[in-house]
C-alpha cells in the first residue's frame, strides 16, 4: 500500500470518527430537549408554534429536492446532482435546528386526543385507536431511521466531495432510500398529528 493510500485510509477513519462523534452529540441535543431537561421559559415567541408547519414545509422540499437529484444523476448531471443535494442537506439542517427548538417549546401532543368538550363514540374511539397504531408505526420508523441516517448522509457527503464515486455510491445506496423515507414520513407524520394540537 502506497504513502498516499495510507494517508486516504487514516483520513477516512478520522472523517468516520467524527461523523460518529456528530451524530452522537446531535441525539443527545435532541433527547435532552425533547424530555425538557432543560427548563423551558414561562414565556417565548409565539412563532414557535408555527415552526411544526415549518418543519413540514422543510420535509416536504427536502423530498423534492432528493427526487429531483436522483434524476439529474441519472441523467449524469453532476453538477445539478451536487447543488441539488447541498441545498437538501442546508434545508435537513435548518429542520434539525427548528425541530428541537419546537419540541424544547411546545408541549407534545397525544395522537388522539381531543378537547373534553368533544365525546367520542364507540366506532370514532375504534378507528382513531387503529389510525393512532398506524401513526405509530410511521412516527417511530421515523424517528429510527433518522437516528440512522444522519452519519450516512455525512459520509456520503464527505466521499462526493473529496470525489470518491466508488464509496460514495456504495453508501447511497443506503442512505439515499433511507433519507427520501425521513424526509416523506416528516411530512405524513405532521399531517396526522396536526389536527389534535391545542395551539
């Protein structure tokens, strides 16, 4: 092995370390938040309700972006395909931030609940119960695959730019699908929780 693949090797483990070292300090972030662990502020901004909205808006784009730059590849538009994808990854981003800064806020909503005005009959309480099992299903696959995604969406990244084609196809082969799911299933979650918010 030559001066210079060894170099590669080493940098690689370092870049994969890293990755790792994000991914983890991100998740942890998250569920420190989400559990408010940190106290939250009697008072804050009313536009954080709106960012729930926001972070559907957010999903949703993303899901074009990531359909739009699996055919600029197939049409070996690379530069389209790297634009296409930055500008996925900046709006991933930007969902990340406001949807920790949402859940820090907002109190989390119950799949199903509903104002105690309202009664229920026997046959909504059966279907809301077997839609809820649904949305549970898509939430948690959700929110599973996320955890997943996020340092293969960095690796990758990190072999498109250093212009390994070879490593960086093998790992969205994963990454891609994965992601395009997140993305998809962020805008059905919001849209089936949605209507149950008190805000």
């Amino acid at each position: 092995m030559s001066t210079k693949e060894l170099l590669n090797k080493q940098n690689d483990k370092t870049v994969f370390k890293i990755v790792l070292s994000i991914s983890a300090l991100i998740c942890v972030v998250v569920v420190v938040l989400n559990q408010k662990l940190i106290p939250v502020p009697n008072s804050f901004p009313h536009f954080i309700y709106k960012l729930p909205m926001l972070n559907a808006f957010l999903n949703g784009s993303c899901s074009i972006l990531l359909i739009a730059s699996l055919w600029a590849i197939k049409k070996r538009n690379f530069e389209l395909h790297k634009k296409l994808n930055l500008t996925a990854f900046l709006l991933s981003s930007l969902f990340l931030l406001s949807y920790v800064t949402a859940h820090y806020f907002i109190p989390d909503t119950i799949f199903g609940d509903v104002n105690h005005n309202h009664v229920l009959e026997i046959n909504e309480m059966q279907m809301v119960s077997g839609i809820r099992a649904i949305y549970l299903v898509i939430l948690l696959s959700h929110i599973f695959l996320a955890v997943i995604v996020l340092p293969l969406i960095l690796l990758s990244f990190y072999y498109a730019l250093k212009d390994d084609r070879v490593k960086h196809k093998k790992i969205t082969r994963f990454s891609y699908p994965i992601w395009l799911y997140v993305t998809v299933t962020g805008v059905i979650v919001y849209s089936m929780i949605a209507p149950y918010y008190n805000y």
